[in-house]
C-alpha cells in the first residue's frame, strides 16, 4: 500500500490518498522510471491508500517497501512524542526504556493499545500521509520535514531536528562523510554532510547504494538533528548513529 500516487499518468501530479478520489481517475506509482498502475481503497475510510494491481509491476522493491508507507490505523497519534521520537530514531538507546514505559502507563490488559512512530522511515512516512501544511499531534510537518515542496518556507536555518530529503553527492575521501545536496533554487544548492561514526560505516552505507545503477538519481532521507557546520566546509552538517537514519526512496 502506498500514501501517495501520481495522478492520471506516470509524470502527473502527486496527489495523497486522503485527497484522491476513484471515479474517471488512473494511479500510477511515485517512483520516477516506474509505471504500475495502483487503485484506491478507501474501505474504513479514515485511512485510504493506493494499492497496487501486481506488485510485479514495480520497477524497484522500495516502491512497496511496507515501512515506507503509513498506518494510521495502527499508530496511534497522540502516543507522538516529538523528542521521546527523536531520541529512539537518532541515538542508540535502551528500548527497554520505552517498552517498559509503555506498559506500565496503558494499565488496561487486553485492548488494542496503538503503538506511536518508532522508526525514521516511519517518520518520513507520516511527513508524506499528513502532507506539508498540516500538523501530526500538534507538530507541524513543516518544522520536522525539509523536501521540495516546502523549502520555499525554509529560512536559511536548518537547525535541530529536521527529516531531510536531499540528492547524493559524493563519499568524501577518507573521512566518514558522506556529502548530500539540497536544491534550494535552480542555481543553488545547500552542502549537506552526514557524518557517520566510523568511516567504516559511510562506506558500509555507500557499498548498499552503489550497487543500484541508478544511485545518484535517487532521492535520499536523512533523518537526524542538524546544526550549521562552522568549518563553511558544508552547509549542515548531522550525526548518523544507525544506518535507519538514512535512506533511498522514489524520486
Ligand atoms: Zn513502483
């Protein structure tokens, strides 16, 4: 299932399910280079989404990658947490912690306890099902989600938590760098750098995305807390703790 489809043909507008509407309308996949065709369910109609006819149609497996897409039957808004979030998905913490917390504070045995966004990719799939404009629990999308649909509202201040879906650059060479860009303008770019633990680990990313053939065309989600990088080297600069704060999607 998917939160957003192109309307009408492959290179047609995005439209999200909750806006979409069946009648005289086709679906196609968001993937850039890839045609299959998708229907509407708006069965229990808080949540519709776009299914597809064959999941063989796809022209990548990320296109129907399950945890890209968002369940708001199954995750329960106002469990979000906006820090609680950012701690789980950026830092390497005990999830004890959490599961702990968690049973403790539902007290009711047996109900369908909802559970809130745990993971990056879950994050950047809430930021594309609200959409920009919109808020999820009283956080505005717009503050934690920086893509090309709302960069115009961007003020030169990349600051804090940000998820951030930006074109690879390049690995810079013997440094844990991986350098991504973010089109602010037709003639301007910001120089984002994702600094991974070891070197080791940017190469361990890299080694992942080189081996699709199209990787330098393919938009990338970084999914982390952003400061000014004061050497001018880069624009930004973010930490990467676990290699689920980064990842490729449809263009
Ligand atoms: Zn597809």
């Amino acid at each position: 299932m998917a939160n957003v489809a192109m309307l009408d043909t492959p290179n047609g507008r995005k439209i999200r399910a909750l806006e979409a509407v069946s009648e005289g309308h086709t679906f196609f996949c968001v993937s850039k280079g890839c045609a299959a065709k998708l229907y509407l369910c708006k069965e229990g109609t808080n949540s519709p989404y776009f299914s597809s006819f064959r999941k063989s149609d796809h022209a990548y497996d990320f296109c129907i990658d399950q945890k890209l897409s968002f369940h708001p039957d199954k995750i329960d808004e106002r469990c979000f947490d906006l820090d609680k979030t950012i701690r789980r998905i950026c830092y390497k913490v005990d999830n004890d912690i959490y599961n702990r917390a968690g049973k403790s504070s539902g007290g009711t045995v047996g109900t369908d306890r909802k559970i809130g966004i745990n993971s990056a990719k879950g994050i950047y799939a809430m930021c594309e099902y609200v959409g920009c404009g919109n808020s999820y629990n009283g956080v505005p999308v717009d503050s934690i989600y920086l893509c090309g649909e709302n960069k115009h509202l961007y003020n030169n201040a990349l600051n804090g938590f940000c998820v951030v879906k930006a074109e690879y650059s390049r690995k810079v060479t013997k440094q844990p760098i991986i350098e991504f860009s973010f089109k602010v303008s037709s003639n301007k770019a910001l120089k984002l750098a994702a600094i991974f633990q070891k070197e080791d680990d940017a190469w361990s990313f890299y080694n992942r995305i080189k081996k699709r053939e199209n990787f330098k065309d393919l938009q990338y989600v970084i999914v982390s807390e952003w400061e000014r990088d004061n050497s001018r080297i880069y624009d930004y600069k973010c930490q990467i703790n676990k290699q689920s704060q980064i990842f490729f999607i449809y263009t």
